[in-house]
C-alpha cells in the first residue's frame, strides 16, 4: 500500500523536474565511474576537468563546463542534488525544459569566467585572498543550480521571489565572506548572473498571475513577512562565525570572526607541566587554549549564536520583546568586541595567543569586525522597530526574570562555595576571593577571552564542571525561558489582562458586528460599569473601534463614562465605526457626525441562491463544481503548512501588486488569523492549491455566536469567481448552523448614497474616491452589491469640530501606522491614476 502510495508522487514529481532529474542522474552516474564518490575527484581527474585561474591560464578553455557534471565527494553530491532538484521542483514547470537548461548551463559558464576574471585581476594587483582562491581547482554544478533558481525566481509569486533571493544570496555572501574559497566565489557570481538572466530570459515566460507586470513589481512587504526577512538576517549574523569555524581553511574576509567561536583541545595536566618548563609565551598560549577546549566551552562559545537564533525566531513572530533582546544583545556583543580589541591593542604582539595567527589586514579585521558586526544588525532593528509590537502575556517577563535571577544565584554559590570546597582540583587553588574575581568570566563566551591570561584552570572532573558549564547552564535557561516566552498565546480570561477581560465581555455580553476587532493587538481598554471601550490613543486622540463592548442598554453610560475618562486625561474622543445606536447617543450630547463606512449585512434564515439577482453567485458556485474547487474550514494556527503556506503567499503578492504596506486598524492581515475562535475557509482545488482564503470573526449576544463578520479576503492573481465561491459557501454553513447573519464588514470611505456634503463629507468623498485606485473600498461595496445584503451606515462621532484635524490624523496613523516618505510618495502618486474599469 505504502509503495502505491509513493509512486504516484514519484511520477508526478518526474514529470515537474525532468531535466533536472536527469542532471543529477548523470552527475551520480559519473561520481561513481570517476571515484568523486565519496572523498572528491582523484587529483588526476580534478586536473583534467576542474576550472579555476590555473587551468584557463594553461588553455583549458572547456574547464567551466567539464566541472559541471563533476560534484566533488558524497556531501558535495547530497548539498549540489538538493538544489538541483528543489530548483526543478519550484520552477523547471514554469520556465520549460530549454531554458532550464540554458539557465543551468548559462548562469554556470557565466559565473564561472566573471569570477575567474576577478580573482586573476586581484591576484596579479597583489591581493593576498584573491591569491589563495587563485591557486585553487574547483568542480561542481551548484553555481548553476543557484543562477537558475535565482533567475527562475522572477517568474514566481512576490512572496517566494523575495524569500529565495534573500535566502540565496545571504547564504552564498556569507559563505564568500566567511568561508572565502574558490568554490564560494563561484557560487556568488553565478548567483549574480542568474538575477540579471532572470529579466531577459525569461520576459515572456507566463507568470501564473494573471498580468504582465506582476513579477517585476517590487513593492514593501507586508508586516509579517518583513518580520521574516528581518529574522533570516539577524540568523545569518549568528550563524556566519559558525560557518568560518567549520570551515577547513576559511580565508574569507569575515573569516577572523572564527576566533570567537573556535575552540582548541589541549589537556590540562600536559598545560600545566609544560608552563613549568616552556617560555611564558608557549604557557599563556596553552593555557588560553585550554580555556576555549572542551564540551563546556564549545557550547559556551555558541552562546551567542544560540540566544540570537532565539532571537531570530521571536523577531519572526513579532515579538517586541525580540527586538528589545535582539538590540541588547548585539550592543553588548559589540561592546565585547571593542574590550577584545583594546585588549588586542595594548599587549604586545609576540604575547598574542589567539590573534598572534592572523597577521596584517586580517588582524586589523580582526579587531574591527567583531564589534561592527553586531552594531549593524542593532542599527536594522532600530529602523524596523515599527514591525516587532506583538508583546507577550502580562507578567511574562517579570517570571522570567525572577528564573534567571534564581538561576545566577543557584549557579553562582556553586561555583564559589563548591570551587572552595574543590580548590585542590585546580592547578593553582585558588581562593573565596579569586573565585569571586573570576566569577564575572564564567559568563561570557570564551572566544572573547582568548588573550586574558588566566589566574586557574581546572584539572579534576569537579573543577571542570564548575569552570566550564557555570555560565551555560544560566545562558541555557535563559534561552529556553525566552524562547517560551517568544511563542506563548496571550491568555484568555487572565483576571490581570485587560485584553482577555475584555474579549470574555464581548463573548458573554456581545457588541457590534465589528467586536471581535477589538481582541487585536494595539488596542487599549476602558472598563465601566458591565461595558469597556477599546481604543487606541494616537497624537492626544482616544480613537475607538467600533461600538462599546457590552449590552445595548449600557451603551450610554459607556460613551459618557469613557468621555468624562479622556477629558481627565487632556485626551480627545473620537467613536469610530459606530453604529446608528452610539451615534445617536453621541448626537444626544451635542456630538457631531459623519458617515465613514457602508457595512453590508446578508440575513441568513431561509437565504437561497434563486433567481435573477444571484446569477452571480450560482455561476461562480457551478464553475468550482466543475473544477473540482471544494471550500474547506481551517483553523490557521493550526492548519497545515502546505496550506498556511499558500494563503501567505497569496496575501504577500496583494500586498506588492499594491506597492504600499497593508492596512490595519479595521483591517485584518496575517497576524489577526492566528485565533482560535477565527474561522478560515480556503477554495483548494484536486491538486490542494489554494486559490482563495476569506476569514469570519465571531459575533456574539447573550453568550452564544449569533453571526459571523468577514474579515480577511484574498485570492491567488488570475483566478475569477473565488471569492463569491467562497462567501456563498461560508453563508450556506451559517445558516446551516443556525447563525442570524452574514457580515461582510464595511468598506471604509464609500457609501451606497451620497450623504449631506458638507465640509468634512466632501473631504472624505474626495479621499475616498483618491484612494479608489490604490485600495478599491468603493469597487469593494460595489461587489459586495451581488450578495443582496441589507445596508448599515457606520459614523465617526466626535465632540469638538476643532480637533477634526488631529482627529483625521489618527485615523490615518492607524490604518497605516509604519507609511514611510518613499511610501507616502507612492501613494500620492498612485492616487493620481485613473481607476480601470472593472
């Protein structure tokens, strides 16, 4: 059964990635007949075939093919086959079996000679690293994998395009800069050459978007995928010491940061004879290389990357805490580098032990690197700081700290108390107070403390335990706590969360059809008597979201309440999205009005797709039937990543074709999925490709979900009828359930019929009609129109006509919070176009 099953998928990949299956197959076939496999080409053949300055320079002109089939040993064969294959998987369909090949060997030959020629012209001016990468032979077809995928990446979705090229060439740079070989070099420039193939290649080729100018957009991307980005660069800053490390003979020009990470094993009982009789010279050498030899230092060496890649991982999530370690961190990383350094300085060059190796430029990169490194991936953070504001459960971090503050003390007495009760198993036993000296070093990396000489070193098991694994057993707890930390859910119904407070109020008492908005990250509560407010407080204004949270009749005392409640605090009041109801209540205290959005309500009981008006409907319901398009309920958080995958995909390729990042505030993205009591319908075709994805929030009275309000809408570019497929389908389950109503939201700046025009509507008729081209709210009500829903108004309601500027201000802030200078030119310049039909 097991092997009925498989086949299927054998034949199907098969037929996605011919070329490339059989590209590999040959490169296997002539590793095995040459002997590559497992230890490298013999030195004989790695002659005859390899490219590289020397054997262009002796007249093999056909080195940068005959390398291609030729993969190096049995890693190089595993490392070269994954990309082949996984770039034939992603792309071998879309771009076609001649160019693949052309980009294969195209990107490959290209790359090669560009990077042959920038060695030999290093090498011949003097250069000591493009000298060491001149003098090497190198095979394999990887730089050819990595141009076709790069290239090939301009025909896919904006999400993937940007997720493989950052990936890539962070990858292929940083193995350039840390590792520093011929092989690496190779590797960049057929990478470069694929991204620029990639526009003239493949032009023509079809997108899969359904317009010609979905690929070549390159706009932001959106808040969650942005976290991505910025956390795959805050990784590659942890891990490239690592790769120099591993390296065999790293030669790169990061390729020094190797020091703080690599750790030598001497013994100690050898260290201490030899310091007995040897020059000091020798000792200090030994000695620090004992300091960095062992299980203990090898993990305390990687401290730093650990807590980082921790880091990495929450910055993913949007952590605010992540961007505060994250800056924390790498300042104290750099403030490490720059006490190494002056240490370096000041001690004279035939006692360095660890950086007495690396002479000239390459100790002054040494030296500087190590603190500028780190400084840099701060200064990121700070200028993304406006993308990390998700925080964790209230008392998160102060539990945390209580753990770690446990943990020092626990680990401190025993490397005091215990490396006293030891002190014979050191070389030199030391005292209560030199173990209190010391003390401070067992918490830092080893790496930093390569030319500190130290006052003991261990000899016994104890003292080993004590010296080496003090410092690892506080930093692991550390990681472990704020990793936990990183990916724990806010609590509900936590008696001390204003958040949770608020959304059991909602469940239990209900509000407007927009409630479950108030649940989303940002806002802030006012309680009152049975009733809260939520809202947001921006430039002096309290701006709500939709109505109170509570029962009908306690609407009145909660807009009076939360009124009295900003004018204590200097603040202004602004309702927003509220109903005729909180309207009317504000009306009755002399507040002003004007209509901001037109919410469409479909009632549920007895709703059947019949007759003319609904052709529409029934049309794009017959059409996914016969597509074999089924709709399938989805908890996000839960779902499984082929799906998940997909829906961010297609949000991130909205997102770009707009060129400016996604609105919030009464707009869902991404993040606002990830709720259990969220419900998620996906249009998935026979072959589990996601064409659609809408999202419905709870709506609830009396404790009990009486409808459902639509949030998240996207659809995959080129694909006709998805959406109405799928809010038909999701109409159809709630009324099956027995829910009253169907939401599909309000569609902000646009309006059924044209309201009184006074000063403030026209503004907003005319920002309206402005942003048509850009975010499309009228023709969204317009399609809304095909579900015949009934029509609510929803209204700002505010005090003072004054503080109307602030008050618009706000607004604008909150639907799109993180809008930059090049962005808002954007968007001005976007607004300028004329809408197109349809």
């Amino acid at each position: 059964m097991r092997a009925a099953l498989v086949r299927p998928g054998l034949v199907r990949f098969g037929r996605r990635a011919p070329l490339s299956i059989a590209f590999t197959a040959v490169a296997v076939v002539v590793g095995v007949v040459s002997g590559s496999i497992p230890d490298g080409p013999p030195a004989d053949v790695l002659d005859a075939v390899g490219t590289g300055v020397g054997p262009l320079s002796a007249g093999h002109w056909w080195s940068p093919l005959s390398a291609v089939p030729f993969w190096g040993g049995l890693a190089g064969h595993l490392a070269t086959a994954a990309l082949v294959l996984g770039a034939g998987l992603v792309a071998e369909r879309r771009v076609g079996a001649v160019r693949t090949a052309a980009l294969l060997l195209g990107t490959q030959v290209v790359g090669t000679l560009v990077a042959v020629g920038l060695i030999a012209a290093g090498s011949a001016a003097g250069g000591a690293w493009a000298g060491e990468m001149a003098a090497q032979t190198a095979v394999g077809g990887a730089p050819g994998a990595v141009g076709f995928l790069l290239a090939a990446s301009h025909v896919l979705s904006a999400l993937w395009r940007r997720r493989i090229r950052l990936v890539l060439l962070v990858g292929v740079v940083m193995l350039v800069a840390y590792s520093g070989e011929l092989t690496d070099a190779l590797l960049l420039c057929g990478a470069l050459a694929g991204l620029v193939a990639g526009p003239l290649v493949l032009r023509r080729a079809d997108t899969g978007t359904g317009t010609g100018t979905g690929p070549h957009r390159t706009g932001a991307p959106s808040r969650s995928e942005g976290r991505v980005l910025v956390a795959l660069l805050v990784a590659a800053s942890a891990v490239g010491p690592v790769v120099a490390a591993v390296a065999q003979a790293p030669i790169g020009p990061l390729s020094v940061l190797q020091f703080v990470v690599l750790s030598p094993p001497p013994d100690a009982a050898t260290v201490q004879q030899i310091c007995a009789t040897a020059a000091t010279d020798v000792c200090r050498s030994l000695q620090a290389q004992l300091r960095l030899s062992g299980i203990g230092p090898a993990i305390a060496s990687a401290v730093p990357v650990l807590l980082l890649l921790v880091t990495a991982e929450g910055l993913r999530r949007g952590r605010r805490a992540a961007w505060v370690v994250g800056i924390a961190m790498d300042l104290l990383l750099a403030v490490l580098g720059l006490l190494l350094a002056a240490q370096v300085a000041t001690t004279p060059a035939e006692q360095l032990v660890v950086y007495g190796g690396a002479p000239g430029a390459r100790q002054v990169l040494a030296l500087v690197l190590p603190p500028l490194l780190p400084l840099a991936v701060a200064v990121l953070l700070v200028l993304t700081r406006a993308r990390f504001a998700v925080r964790a459960p209230s008392g998160t971090y102060r539990r945390l700290g209580l753990v770690a503050a446990a943990a020092f003390a626990v680990v401190s007495v025993l490397y005091v108390g215990g490396g006293a009760l030891a002190a014979g198993g050191f070389d030199r036993p030391p005292g209560t107070g030199e173990l209190l000296a010391d003390l401070p070093l067992r918490f830092l990396p080893p790496g930093y403390l390569g030319e500190v000489e130290p006052g003991f070193l261990p000899q016994d098991l104890v003292a080993t335990l004590l010296f080496e694994w003090t410092g690892v057993v506080f930093w692991l707890v550390v990681a472990v706590g704020l990793l936990r930390s990183f990916v724990a859910a806010r609590p509900e119904g936590a008696s001390d969360d204003d958040a949770g407070r608020a959304r059991e109020l909602l469940r239990t008492t209900g509000g407007s059809h927009l409630g479950w908005l108030t649940t989303w990250p940002g806002h802030v509560y006012w309680f009152g008597d049975g009733c809260a407010v939520a809202h947001r407080v921006i430039g002096g204004v309290a701006l709500t979201t939709g109505d109170p949270i509570g029962p009908a009749d306690a609407r009145a005392s909660a807009v009076t309440g939360f009124a009295a409640h900003c004018a204590e605090r200097g603040l202004t009041p602004a309702f927003y999205s509220v109903t005729e109801d909180v309207r009317a209540v504000c009306a009755g205290l002399g507040w002003s009005a004007v209509q901001v959005a037109e919410e469409t309500v479909v009632p549920l009981p007895g709703l059947a797709f019949t007759g003319k008006r609904w052709q529409d409907v029934r049309s794009a319901l017959n059409r996914a039937t016969k597509t074999g398009t089924t709709a399938e309920w989805i908890s996000y958080r839960h779902a499984p990543l082929a799906l998940t995958d997909q829906v961010r995909a297609i949000s991130e390729e909205w997102v770009v074709d707009k060129g400016l990042p996604e609105m919030g505030f009464t707009l869902g993205g991404l993040d606002e999925l990830a709720d259990d009591e969220v419900r998620c319908l996906v249009a998935v075709d026979a072959d589990r490709t996601v064409h659609g994805v809408t999202s419905w929030l709870p709506v609830h009275e009396g404790g009990a979900v009486v409808g459902w309000t639509l949030d998240f809408m996207r659809r995959r570019a080129g694909t006709h009828g998805v959406m109405e497929f799928l809010i038909a389908s999701a109409a159809q389950t709630f009324r099956d359930e027995g829910a009253q109503f169907a939401s599909l939201s309000g569609a902000p700046l646009a309006q059924l019929e044209p309201q009184q025009a006074d000063g403030l509507q026209r503004v907003l008729d005319w920002a309206g009609h402005a942003l048509e081209p850009v975010y499309g709210f009228r023709s969204l009500l317009a399609f809304k129109a095909k579900f015949q829903p009934r029509y609510e108004p929803l209204f700002l309601s505010y005090p003072d006509p004054v503080a109307l500027p602030a008050i618009g201000v706000a607004v604008g802030r909150a639907y799109l919070p993180g809008l930059t200078a090049r962005q808002s030119a954007r968007l001005v310049a976007r607004m300028r176009e004329r809408p197109t039909a349809g």
